[in-house]
C-alpha cells in the first residue's frame, strides 16, 4: 500500500545511489542513465562540484526570504543574463512556474499596450505544465481532459508554419506574444528549423509582440549551445528555464530583455523558495561545471555519435518513422505503440523513456563520454530490432 497519490503510473524500480552516468537499484542492479531525470541530472549523478556546492551552502544558508537580499541570487541572475543575452531574471522553484511567470508577463504587457483580452499564440503538441494556465497552453488534449474550463487567451497553430502565425497577426488583434519551445520534448522530439525562429523573431518586432521560448528541456548546453535560440541567432525577449539549470535541485527562472525585463514591479509576481540560497548554488556550480569540463562541446559530440549510430544502425529497418535530435535530445519515432520497450531497456541495464507512445526518447546527463554513448547504442539498438521484428499488430493489440 502507498500514501503517495496515485499520479504516475511507476515502474516498480527505486534507486539508491549513482555515480556519472551510472545509477544502482535498491537490488544493486547497475543501469546506464540515458534520461537523467527527463533533462534534469545536467552533470550526471553525485558530480563533486555540485555535492560540495549543495553542502557548503547547506552548512551556511538554505533559505532566508525574498523580502531580503539573496547574493547567491544575485549570481545567478547575472550569470544568466550574460550566456541568454538577457537583462533580468525571475526565479522560481519549476518549469510550470516559469511558463506561468510568461504568460502573466505577456498578459501586463498586453494590457499596457491597451489590449482587454490578451492572447498568446501556442504550438500544437507543445508541453508548457500542468499548472491551469500552462496546460491550456499545452498543446495535448490528454494533458488538458477532466480540466475544463481551460484559461482562455491561447491561440493554437502548427509547428513550423509561419503563414499561420501571420494569419493570427491579421485576423486577431488581441495576440500579443507568442510560446514556442525551440525542440519539443514531450511531443517527440519536434525540432522548429531555425529559419521558423527569424521569421517568427520579425514577426514579433513588427507586431509588438513578446517572442517566448521555452527552454525548460531543451536548453542549458544540451544542443552544444547555452540555448536553442542561439543556433538560430536570435534574441527572444523571454527565456524559461528550469529541470537541468541545477542539476536536479528545484529551481526554475523566467529570464526578460528590454522592455519585457520592466514588466514586473514589486507586488505583481513572488514566489516562497524562488531562487532560495540553495537552489542558487547548485545552479551557479552546475554552469561552473559545464564550462570548465566543456560539457556542451561534448554534448554536441556525444549527441552526434548517438545519432549517427543510431541512424547507421537502424538504417533500413521497418517501423523506423524517423530518428531526429539535436545534440543530446534524441527521438526515434516508430510506426507502432513502444511503451513496452522501456521495461525491456530496463531490464538490459538501460534508462529511456517513451513519449507520445511511439518515440523513444533519449536525454542523456551532458557527461556522458563517447564510450558510454557507444554503450548505450550496444543495448538500445538490439532491442529496437528485435521489438519491430514482432508483428505490428500483435505489439498495438499488447499496448
Ligand atoms: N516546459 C517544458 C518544455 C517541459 O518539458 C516541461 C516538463 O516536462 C515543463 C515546461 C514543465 O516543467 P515542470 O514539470 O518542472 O513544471
């Protein structure tokens, strides 16, 4: 019997400990952790310089309060605003809260601009959290069911269509802001092209519009760049932030440039924990880290040889859809239901996850070396033939 809600439908698996890219089970079964949290163990599992970071500061300060000076705080918010390219940071305790800040920020921003009704413009199969407003902003049926009524002020358009946005532009003058994460994660993997991201950075000057993208997965050196955005060469005026930015330590930011960094003012936005002394440090050694050991260089690499290995080794392989990625955020979309298969990678000794039923998703911690990828290659890719090896059918009657 568990008193823990019944909110995830769990594996029957509890870790103890870890070490790198590593983790141990309560039976002191070894796993290669090829999803980190869902993008959050940035620097793998029991990194010295955070452990000692998360000490040190543990010793000293957890949490005092934003009624007062947070220098650690202070740190941060610069340190981010110098590798985003943007002016100032809100800090908050998740991804949802990040997203939720946004949206709050677009909504100021519009009625300053005299708008009644403000609206944002959202992606289909985005995820943005299950809080009420970000899940309207979501774009999964799924995730908003039992829900209604939905928070209004969300314009919803495909990915990657530009026409579509401009079509918003003319026919709704309420839109003021649009909410794009630069590579889903929870929808599979959807990469935007990074001419998509100019056009919609234009589009948002001439409109005067707040361009937003949610880096809460993608972001943070995972793609070999601090941000997604960077790739493209744009400055959106919002960033969000959250899951990797410490290492698995709650924390989660909404980042503002130019005028969106003013929209607040003290009283409109607060969070209890947001941006506490702790989750500051953790946050402030985790970015130490991916610096001084190049971790995004060596994402870029790693994410590579994952790619090419995969791609190499599934090449004309049927049910393969589509294998994507950029970095080390990797989808390989097959043409059937594949749950099952993260039970059978478990049971080789291997952490994945499969979303939107049938894309396998790799978010590998941004240490792991070549040899690990090649590791993780040596198991995964075995499984994935001998699974589309078994009749279509059979597998989606099982699912
Ligand atoms: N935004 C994106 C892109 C995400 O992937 C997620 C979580 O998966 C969220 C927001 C919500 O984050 P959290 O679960 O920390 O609220």
């Amino acid at each position: 019997m568990s008193y823990s809600m019944n909110t995830y439908s769990r594996i029957p698996v509890a870790f103890t400990h870890g070490k790198g890219v590593w983790v141990w089970d309560q039976s002191g079964k070894k796993y290669l952790d090829a999803l980190a949290g869902i993008a959050v163990n940035t620097l793998g599992h029991a990194h010295p310089k955070l452990t000692r970071a998360i000490a040190e500061q543990s010793s000293r300060l957890i949490h005092s309060s934003n009624l007062y000076q947070i220098t650690e705080q202070e740190k941060l918010a610069e340190k981010l605003a110098k590798i985003s390219g943007t002016d100032a940071v809100f800090f908050c305790n998740s991804g949802c809260e990040a997203n939720e800040a946004a949206i709050k920020l677009a909504r100021l921003h519009g009625h300053a601009k005299g708008v009644d009704s403000p609206a944002i413009v959202v992606m289909d199969k985005a995820f943005h959290g299950r809080t009420l407003a970000t899940l309207s902003a979501t774009g999964n049926r799924k995730v908003q069911a039992g829900f209604e009524p939905l928070v209004p002020g969300f314009v919803r358009v495909p990915l990657n269509d530009i026409e579509a946005v401009r079509w918003a532009a003319r026919e709704d003058k309420s839109v003021v802001a649009v909410l794009i994460e630069p590579i889903q994660g929870e929808g599979g993997i959807n990469l935007t092209t990074m001419q998509y991201l100019r056009e919609l950075r234009e589009l948002c000057d001439r409109q005067g519009w707040l361009l937003m993208v949610d880096e809460v997965q993608c972001g943070l050196g995972r793609t070999g760049k601090w941000f997604v955005y960077q790739h493209a060469g744009i400055e959106p005026d919002v960033v969000l932030l959250a899951k990797g930015l410490a290492s698995g330590v709650p924390i989660g930011a909404c980042l503002a440039r130019g005028a969106a960094a003013s929209v607040f003012k003290p009283g409109t936005h607060g969070s209890t924990f947001g941006g506490n002394p702790l989750a500051c440090a953790a946050a402030l050694a985790t970015l130490e880290a991916i610096e001084e050991e190049a971790l995004m260089k060596n994402a870029e690499r790693v994410g590579n040889v994952l790619l090419a290995g995969l791609r190499e080794g599934l090449r004309s392989v049927a049910g393969v859809t589509e294998i994507r990625g950029h970095g080390l955020m990797i989808g390989v979309e097959l043409d059937r239901p594949c749950g099952d298969l993260v039970k059978h990678a478990m049971a080789a000794g291997l952490l994945i996850n499969v979303t939107m039923d049938n894309v396998v998703r790799l978010l590998p911690p941004l240490v792991m070396t070549e040899k690990e990828a090649r590791q993780v290659l040596a198991i995964l890719l075995p499984l994935l033939r001998d699974f589309l090896a078994q009749a279509p059918a059979a597998v989606a009657a099982r699912a």
